[in-house]
C-alpha cells in the first residue's frame, strides 16, 4: 500500500486543511514533506482554535504519528511555539531538515524591501533565504543541535563570511553568548523529537501502516513548474514529497488534488482569472478570503481549468476535492476559463510566461444554495452540472466536494479511497 498524497492545484489555501482534517482520522501517520510556516490553517477541536503552520494536521488524531520531512525548512521558534497549544505531541521531525532562523527572516524582508515594485510579496517568514542556504550549502539541518557550540561557531563564520552583504541590507551578527542562549533552548525542546524519519517510514510502509502526506502551498507556486519567480522556495507538487521524505515514486498512493471552485492568490505574480470588480470582492466577502498566516485580502477569481488540468496531470491526481462551493451561493453567473489566448493563438495549457495570456471564458448558470449540503442529491442541477463540467475539462474524477467549513457539510462521490 503506498503512501496517499494531498496536493494543493491552485496558490495555495485551497482547503487542504479540511481535508487532511477529514482524512487523517484514517490514517497511522501523517507527514509533511515541504514549505515551513508559510503555511498555515486553523482547525476548532470541541470550541478551541488550534493554529497549525508546522506540525501536520494528524495531530489531531491521537492515534497518529506526525512526521515533519527533511524537505521542511523549520523555524525552532515557531515550531516551539506551535507545540505549546498540545498536551500530547507524536512527532518526530527529520535530523535533515533545514533549520530558519530569525536572520533568515530579516533577510527575507530586506530582499522585498529592495525588490520595491516587483517585490514577490512573501509571507517574511525566511522561506526563500532558508532554502537559498540550503542549496547553496550553507545552510544548518536540526540535528546539528546536537553540538551547539559547533552550531554557534558556523552560523558566525557565516555571517563573517558574507559581512559585506549583511551591512549592505542591514541584518546584524547575533553575539555568540545570545545565539548560545537560543540554541540551548531549542536543543533542548526539540532533539527529544528528532530522528532519521525516512528509515521510520520505510519501515511503516513496510508494515502496512497507512501514511498520508500532506503538501503545503499550491503547484502554481512551485518553484519550478509554478509562476517563477512568483513562486515560493520548494518543490510544492507530489514530486516533491520524495525528496521531501525519503520516498520513492514507487511509495506515492493515491494522489488527491485540492482545489477551490474559484480561485485566490497571495502576493504578487500573474493571475488570469482574477476578478478586479464587485464579483472579486463578492468572492472575497462570502469566502473569507483573508490569509491565515499575514491576514493578507487574496486576490480573488474565477475557476482556472487550464491550471488544474495543468497541475492535475505535473502532480497525476486520481481524483479532485472541490472546496467552497457554498462560496459561490447566490452568483448569477459563473464564469470558468477553459483555454488562453496567448501570442494570437488558443492555448490549452500555462506558458511560462504566463502574464501574457487572456483567460476564455464559458459562462455558468449559478444557483441560490449548495451550502451545508451533504449528499450529491441535495445539490441543485446547476452546481451538479458545474462540478461536471469540471470535472469533463480537467480530466479529473471530483470525490469529494465541500459545501461549508464544517467537516459533516462534504460530500463523497465514491473515490479510490
Ligand atoms: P514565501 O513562501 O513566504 O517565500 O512566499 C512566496 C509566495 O508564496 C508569496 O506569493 C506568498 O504569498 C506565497 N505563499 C507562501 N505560502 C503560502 C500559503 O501557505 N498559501 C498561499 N500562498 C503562500
């Protein structure tokens, strides 16, 4: 049995939240494979808001085992943070794994701040400059705070090395007593945790335990099949849980790809569907649309099948979840964009260059309500025959369709699963 895969096909905060909620109750163990925290959703448990960036959502199952992959870039700060909200913790957390610190951050911010106009508009949480030292071997993983007096004498010779550069954009050496300080405290609290996750996994899967993955952000954000350089650091689509975990191609199971029935994008980069008048802001009204990570408004936009059938064949979906329905209660009509118009020609994929492209549109009749919905029968005729259409244009089997926040308002159409 190979390990199933949740994969956001649209920016990022399609909902996979609720899913990997939904889900996780059925699984033994739930990992993340990418991203840091960046990302981000809130889950209520009996009336209490638990805030997640980091530690996948299978902590909510008391029974699972939550794994934070190599391919994760992790703020000891934030993670340590984010633990404190749990009474009981199963996690284990990869030696591998990158290290950010609040440096990492600065930098972040100081690279925006000069970018001025074409900043990418990230979430200033040191993503980019974390997976920047990654690749360029200077980065620091977790299970160096195992000796931290080593620890400490790298990251100063780091910042040594790169001085002129750090003055340049403003960002200080921390003194070695502070640094010290820090890692004492984050050695402390996190090693009790850390281990060489991808031989934990091998064995699982060995074993027959059942694993899921959860992929944070979305495949047009994918550093390289996404809208470069608008994009975020890692490997966002089902590939990257490989090299994220340790796994092969041969473990992936079931992938399921997560999409909103419209669309939304954070930051900045090119987004044809987006809806600049009253339908935009409609969609950003009904649909809460506002970041749970920065509290950023999201640009809001009409349901781009290029894109997902695009990102459901980059990441092989089996089959497509359609979030928020329920958002589009009450529009008259709904538009969906089938093909671009790109250099005088009609395109039925994503250019690179994808700012160039005009969106083309067929129009859908709405319907007054889908909210709360349960079953396929109690979806009016016209939202039936929008999930079809859908369905026909990213070639995608749709199982699961969400008809409100709640984990009861969903309904299955009989997936793999
Ligand atoms: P970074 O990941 O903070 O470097 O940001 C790069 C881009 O990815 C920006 O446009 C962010 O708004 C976007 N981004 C990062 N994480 C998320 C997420 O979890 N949801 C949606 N957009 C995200």
């Amino acid at each position: 049995m190979g390990a199933d895969l949740i994969v956001g096909i649209q920016w990022g905060d399609e909902g996979k939240g609720k899913v990997v909620d939904l889900l996780a109750q059925n699984y033994d163990i739930v990992c993340r494979y990418q991203g840091g925290h960046n990302a981000g959703h809130t889950i209520v448990v009996d009336g209490k808001k638990v805030a997640l960036h980091l530690i996948p959502s299978g902590i909510l199952n008391p029974n699972a085992i939550n794994i934070i992959g190599n391919g994760v870039v992790v703020s000891p700060k934030a993670l340590i943070e984010e633990m404190k909200q749990f009474d009981q913790l199963n996690l284990l957390i990869s030696d591998k794994a990158h290290l950010i610190f609040s440096y990492h951050e600065e930098i972040d911010k100081a690279r925006e701040k000069l970018r001025g106009k074409n900043a990418i508009g990230t979430t200033g949480r040191g993503i980019g400059p974390a997976y920047s030292d990654k690749v360029s071997r200077q980065g620091h993983r977790i299970g160096e705070l195992k000796d931290i007096e080593k620890l400490a004498q790298k990251i100063l010779d780091y910042f040594r090395a790169n001085k002129s550069y750090f003055d340049a954009i403003g960002v200080k050496s921390p003194s070695k007593i502070q640094l010290l300080q820090e890692l004492q405290e984050y050695s402390k609290t996190l090693l009790p945790f850390v281990t060489d996750t991808t031989s934990y996994l091998w064995d699982a899967l060995k074993k027959g335990k059942r694993v899921l993955l959860e992929g944070a952000q979305g495949t047009m954000l994918d550093i390289d099949h996404g809208t470069y350089p608008f994009v975020t650091s890692s490997n966002t689509i089902s590939a990257g849980a490989c090299s994220g975990l340790g796994l092969s191609p041969k473990d992936i199971g079931n992938v399921i790809g997560i999409a909103k029935a419209y669309c939304t994008r954070v930051g900045n980069g090119p987004f044809p569907t987006e809806e600049l008048g009253e339908d935009g802001d409609r969609l950003r009204e009904q649909g809460k649309e506002f970041g749970t990570t920065t509290g950023r408004a999201r640009r809001c936009g009409w349901f781009d099948a290029v894109i997902a059938r695009y990102a459901s064949r980059l990441n092989g979906c089996d089959e497509m979840a359609i979030m928020k329905l329920d958002v589009l209660d009450g529009f008259e009509k709904i538009k969906v964009a089938t093909s671009y118009l790109y250099n005088g020609q009609e395109v039925d994929y994503p250019p690179s260059d994808l700012e160039n492209v005009t969106p083309v549109y067929e129009e859908f009749k709405g319907w007054e309500k889908v909210k709360g919905a349960r079953k396929w029968e109690e979806l009016p005729k016209e939202a039936q025959d929008y999930i079809k259409a859908l369905e026909d244009l990213t070639l995608t089997k749709i199982s699961l369709i969400s008809t409100s926040p709640d984990r009861e308002d969903t309904i299955f159409r009989g997936g793999k699963r």
